[in-house]
C-alpha cells in the first residue's frame, strides 16, 4: 500500500463518536483528491480521515481508518471503481461508498451499484450535492434512537 497522505485517528469507538462524518477519499488525480480534501474537510460536520490514489489500496486503508464514508473515483489504477467497492466493503462492512465519475455506462453505473455502492455522483456536482450525498450514505439504515 502506497502511503496514506493523510491519516486521522480518533480515541473514540464507533458508537461513541461525535456527529462527526468520516470520510476516506480514493482518487487517482492528486490535485482532485487535494481539492476535496480542502473542500470537505471540517464541513457540516465531515472529517477526513485519509486518502489514497488507488483502488486496490482502499480497502486496506478502510480497514485502518474505519471510515463512515470511501468517496471513490469510478476509473483508478488498480481495481476499478465495481472491484473497488467490493474490496473496500469486505474489508469494512459497515462503510458506505460512494462513486465519483466523470463519466459512466449504464452498465457501469449497475456494477458499482451491483457491487455494494449507495450512489454514484458526477464529478461535475455542485459541492453541496456531494456534501447531501454523503451525509444522506450514514443515514441508510441508522435505528431509530
């Protein structure tokens, strides 16, 4: 695994965590990946906990970093974007992807989709509408307190 540009640890266990989003960026493109980071980073409650420029590296990340959120590029060296979310949901479970693509087939968008990811976002998307996106991925699912 190529080193993980940026790596977060909190002290606190999943079910004591603050209100806080944990992200995982997996983008190919640095000056992308530093761009979200920048944008993402502290924002309505999201932190950042890591990023990596390939898809056969994030799902050994997931594992350390234990992110709420993987925000993936669709095309990556190594796995691509379906491979990718598979990878990343065996190695953490309880993750949510999220593919970015620039641009994608139907039949690309239903491998993604077929592999475990809650959406695909077009990486021409307002910043806002990947914010949504992300806060709307923790949200599946969740018990009613």
């Amino acid at each position: 695994m190529r080193a993980v540009s940026r790596i977060t640890r909190c002290c606190f266990r999943r079910s004591e965590r603050p209100l806080v989003v944990r992200v995982l960026l997996v983008e190919d493109n640095d000056v992308y990946r530093s761009t979200l980071e920048l944008l993402l980073d502290g924002r309505d409650g999201l932190e950042i906990v890591g990023s990596v420029a390939a898809g056969d590296e994030a799902a050994a990340a997931a594992t350390v970093l234990d992110p709420d959120v993987v925000l993936m590029d669709f095309r990556l060296p190594g796995l691509d974007g379906a491979g990718a979310t598979s990878a990343v949901l065996a190695a953490a479970p309880r993750a949510a992807v999220i593919c970015l693509t620039a641009e994608a087939t139907d039949a690309d968008r239903l491998a993604v989709l077929a592999a475990g990811a809650v959406g695909l976002v077009e990486k021409g998307s307002s910043i806002e509408d990947l914010i949504q996106t992300i806060r709307s991925a923790t949200q599946r699912g969740e018990p009613d307190p």
